[in-house]
C-alpha cells in the first residue's frame, strides 16, 4: 500500500458525490509529515454559464478557512514578535473601536484570544454588505456599531475585527502578507472554481469571493476571501506538520483545546466533529461555507484537504456535504493505519 492508495479509498465518497450529483466537484489531497503526498479529484468546475471540467490547477474560494490559514496565522505571528498579546485587547490596535462609549462598550474589553476563540458575544454574521458599498466606510460601521449580545457562538465579526487589527499593525492589507505559492486573496492568478449564482451580483461567483461580506470590505478582510489550489493547501498543512509555519509556542496554541472543543481559531478533535471519529484526538480541522476543509492529525503526522463546490450554482440545495466530511475523514484514517502496520 502507498499513500496514493490510501487517497484512492479514502475519495470514494466524494467520487460517489459528484456520480450522484450532489455535488459539481471534488479534489481531495493528502499529505504526510515526510512530504508524501497524493491528489484525487473528480466532476466540473463549473455547470453554469459553461461547463468546465475541474482540473488540479483550478484555485477554489476556500471561504472560512482563510481564518485559520491566513489570520490565525498573522495574528500568532504578531504575537510571537511581540506585536501584540493575545490576552490585551483589541483597543490595542484598533483605539477607535466604539469610540464614542470608551467608558461602557463591551466591545473594547474583548481580547485578541476572545476573538480567535469565538467566545465573545458577537452575532454569526451581519449583512454587512446591505450597508453600503465603500468599504473604509463599512470597516468603520463595524467599528462604530454597538453589537447585539448573545451567547457565544461561532462569528464571521471576530474575524474581520481581527483582520482590521492586522491591518493597523502592519499598516498594510492582509492580502500583502506572503502566504506561499498557491495561496493568495483573489482573483486568482490561475483558472477558477465556480461557487454560486449571487442574486445581489446577478451573475455566478468564479474568480471573485462568493462571501457577500468579504466582497462588499474589499474582498481580503480577515474571515474570508483565501483562494487556494490544492497543493497550495496541502502544502500549508505541511508547514504545520513539519513546524515551519508556527513557533513551537505559538504551534501549542493551535493544537491546545482551550475551551470545550476550541483552540485559538481551529477545531479540535471531538466525537461527531467533521474530520470523523477515526482521527486522534491530536487533530485539528476546519471547514468553509462553499465546500472546503482542512484537517491535520499530528499524532499521525498526516493531514488531507477536501475541496468542493458544493454550493454552485446554489446553496439551496442537500449536497450531503454533512455526511461526507467525516466519511472521507474515516476512509483516510482506515486506510492510513492499514498502511502503517504492514
């Protein structure tokens, strides 16, 4: 057995996804500590205005995971070089954050870690983007606007808020921060997977950010807008196997559950997460809202990448999206262990 066989089994619930047509395409990539690595994909890049048939060059919007592939990353970085302290808040850099109730916003107590956690108590998303369409002018309502309180939850606000704090730091935008080869906000430099057909846009997503909001703030702010090829994922995933990306310190940040099933921006293992139940519990993962998804089992030393576009031309549709993620997770799992005990 080779780790190509190990990605053969373990796409067959994809490849049986795209034959089924619930979803337009599938690329699943797998990689190890060592560097082996295997690439599987199936199905169109696109059904509407024109088919176009997927290919391993096509850069798909990775959506959410451009959290933990791009800002989780810069804002630990920071932190590493003293930049920031994940424990101070975010006035820190943003000074202006509801700057009109310095005395009584809640939203100048909240901490960088608050926000990589998601445990502040921000809504899942706004329509940021019914707004306005300048996006200075939308980054300062976000500022500005005293947010509704809820429990807390899993919230695109955390992240855009973190992405104008890299912002201020640096004095430049996220899409200046060197990311590797096949990874970059948009456009893409090379050919383009379709998402969905946007009703405000009137046209189909392909080459620009499907996330409305990401789209309206200028198409790079912190909780969406990353465009990757597979290999460009895998090779991030790599980098967190082998050490690279992270400092040791700042790698224990990423890997430590700090609060339920939480770490600072990913995942951790739980039972019925999406990465499946066969992963270690040294696991992390992370998905994205047009299909994608990450996951790095370190006690393995091994990680894989699925990458669809399971919301074109619609989101209004059951791709069983739910189901596959762990079933793939699974299959590799099984597979990769079979392997190394023979």
């Amino acid at each position: 057995m080779t780790i190509d066989t190990v990605c053969d089994r373990a796409f067959a619930p994809a490849l049986d996804a795209v034959e089924s047509g619930r979803i337009p395409g599938a690329t699943l990539g797998v990689i190890d500590a060592r560097g082996r690595s295997a690439v599987r994909l199936a199905g169109m890049a696109a059904l509407i205005p024109a088919r176009e048939v997927l290919t391993r060059d096509h850069w798909f919007d990775l959506a959410s995971l451009s959290k933990v592939i791009a800002t989780t990353v810069m804002i630990l970085t920071l932190a590493e070089q003293g930049r920031l302290d994940l424990d101070r808040p975010l006035t820190d850099a943003i000074p202006d954050l509801r700057q009109y109730d310095v005395a009584g916003a809640a939203e100048r107590r909240l901490t960088f870690r608050d926000c990589l956690m998601h445990r502040t108590f921000l809504p899942a998303v706004e329509p940021i983007y019914t707004y306005g369409d300048d996006p200075a002018r939308l980054r300062a309502f976000v500022l500005q606007r005293e947010w509704r309180h809820g429990p807390p939850v899993y919230s695109d606000i955390n992240y855009i808020l973190l992405g104008i704090a890299i912002e201020r730091i640096t004095g430049a935008a996220l899409s200046d921060w060197p990311l590797g080869t096949g990874l970059g906000f948009g456009p893409p430099p090379g050919p383009a997977v379709a998402t969905e057909y946007c009703s405000w846009r009137v046209r189909v997503m392909q080459g620009e950010v499907h996330d409305e909001n990401a789209y309206a703030l200028g198409g790079a702010p912190g909780h969406a807008g990353l465009f990757g090829t597979i290999d460009g994922v895998l090779g991030f995933a790599h980098a967190m196997l082998d050490g690279s990306m992270l400092s040791k310190a700042m790698l224990a940040e990423v890997r430590t559950a700090q609060e339920r099933h939480r770490t600072c921006g990913w995942e951790r293992a739980f039972a019925g997460w999406h990465g499946g139940d066969a992963c270690s519990r040294d696991t992390i993962g992370h998905t994205g809202f047009t299909g994608t998804g990450l996951w790095i089992d370190f006690e393995r030393g091994l990680a894989w990448a699925l990458l669809t576009n399971r919301v074109h031309p619609t989101r209004h549709a059951d791709s069983g999206i739910m189901t596959l993620r762990p079933a793939v997770g699974d299959q590799i799992i099984s597979a990769w262990d079979a392997w190394e005990t023979t």
